[in-house]
C-alpha cells in the first residue's frame, strides 16, 4: 500500500538548472552541454559532487570546477554557474505536493550546495516546503543522490518502507537505485505527463 510521495526539486517542483547552465553556455560562446559534460565526469568525486555532499565550500568548488573544465578544454567561471541555478516554480506540481500532504506522508529529496534558509525564499515557496513531512538536503546530510544511503534516510525519517513509495525525479541515474529498493518511480520530463502517471499512483486527483 502507498504511504509516502517523494519529490526531487530541480527539475520536478521548479524548472531545472539545465536552463540556466544553457544560458551560461550560450553568452559564453561555449559548447552547449558542456557543464553536464564536466559533471558526468568523475561523476561520484568531482567538485559538485563533493560540494553538494557538503566536503567543500563554495570558493574551493569554483577553483576545483574551474580545473576540470581546463581539463576538458576550457575556461569556465564556476561561481557565476551557481548564479543560474534558481528555477522557476511549478504551480501544478505544487498544487500536486499539497494534495499529497492531505492523504500521504511526503518527503522532499534534493541534491544541493546550500541549506534551504527559510530567509532566502519566497513566501510561495515557503508555503510548499511546509507541506513536507521530511526535508533530506545533500548539503546537511552529507550524502547525495544517487547513493541509496540517502534514499534509506528518506524512509527513516518517513518511517515507511521503500515499497511503499513513490519517487519522482527528473534524472534517471537518481531514479535507478530507488526502482532497486522497491520504490514506485516517475521520470519528469514533462510535467503533466509526470502528474498524470501519479495520479495513477495514488489514486486521487491532484490537478484541475
């Protein structure tokens, strides 16, 4: 039986950082994919990596980034790469994680550099992370996806078993080790096609 809904953010709640990664690429006369192309690289122990898990802060990634693209070619600001990460909320995918939060347990699972400070977002966005039961941020936890430590932290924290849950996550490579555990996954890459899968799910409207 479902107990728990589990939500990734960038890329399911709000757009992803592909966009912004994009648009740096572009202004900056660079390949497009490229900063995907330096992230897949060592993908487990390079500088984002080991900056979402916490190990180093924000100037020691931008000098370690920096020699990975060199390494690979090119000349990269990695402090200005942060800068175009915000997204954009998705009005039906929050509305989603409310009807969720009235019938299941939720959890928000997210890869990210810096803790979510209530300070620093907006009163939106601190409506929806009120309706998580359990908040799991790389950041804090020292653990990032796709490591299946972090999706058993996730359940504890719940208190369910992976069986009964369902993950939705814009990256496959995060959805993989989930699926293995037992958990229901949906792959975001159009939203509303992704509602509609947990819709089917759950078994209870969560649009319109």
């Amino acid at each position: 039986m479902l107990e728990a809904v589990l939500f990734d953010m960038g890329g399911v709640i709000v757009s992803g950082p592909w966009e912004g990664f994009a648009v740096y690429e572009r202004a900056n006369g660079l390949p497009e994919g490229l900063i995907r192309r330096i992230n897949s690289t060592d993908a487990d122990s390079n500088a984002w990596a080991r900056m979402e898990r916490g190990e180093i802060g924000l100037e020691e990634f931008a000098a370690a980034f920096e020699a990975e693209a060199v390494a690979l070619g090119y000349r990269v600001d990695g402090l200005a790469v942060l800068d175009g990460l915000g997204g954009e909320l998705r009005p039906a995918v929050s509305e989603a994680v409310r009807r969720c939060s009235e019938r299941l347990k939720t959890g928000l699972l997210t890869n990210n550099y810096a803790p979510m400070a209530s300070s620093e977002r907006s009163a939106e966005m601190v409506e929806v992370m009120g309706w998580f039961d359990v908040v799991v941020e790389s950041s804090v936890v020292g653990v990032r996806k796709p490591d299946p430590a972090f999706y058993t932290m996730a359940c504890e924290a719940l208190g369910v078993e992976p069986l009964g849950c369902v993950f939705l996550d814009d990256l496959g490579v995060n959805l993989k080790p989930a699926r293995a555990m037992g958990m229901t996954t949906i792959k975001v890459v159009d939203p509303d096609e992704a509602l509609a899968e947990l819709e089917a799910a759950v078994g209870f409207p969560l649009r319109g």
